[in-house]
C-alpha cells in the first residue's frame, strides 16, 4: 500500500515551483496521460450536449468535415 501525504493547493503550488523545468515536464506528462479518460470524457459529454441542443444533419456534418479539411490543407 502506498503511503498518503496530504498536501494544500498551496503547498502543492510551492513544490511544483522547486523543480527543474525537465522535472516539470515529466509531471506535465504524467497528469496528461493519468487525466486523458477524464478528458476525454468531459470533451464527448460537450459534443452530446451540442448535439442535443443543435442537432447536425449528415449533409451539414459533412459540410463541416470538409471545411475542417480545407483548413488543414490551407494551413501547410
């Protein structure tokens, strides 16, 4: 079993203000891939919620595809 230290925002804070930047980045990396299901989650609800406000036809959710597509192709 792990041990439980109990931090406040604050100290929390503090610590993340001692590391290094690599040490920071590692961090960044570890709360990025423990979060991505939450995430996720959270990003699918606002699509459904979207949806349900605002239903998309197929034709105007190709339409927006294809504007996505032609953005990116423009961007390069």
């Amino acid at each position: 079993m792990k041990p439980i230290i109990e931090l406040t925002p604050q100290q929390i804070d503090r610590a993340i203000e001692g590391l290094s930047p690599e040490e920071k980045l590692r961090l960044t990396e570890k709360l990025e891939k423990e979060t991505l299901s939450l995430r996720w989650r959270q990003i699918l609800r606002a699509i459904d919620v979207r949806l349900k406000k605002s239903p998309l036809s197929t034709r105007e959710a190709l339409e927006e595809i294809k504007a996505y597509r032609q953005e990116k192709r423009n961007a390069h």
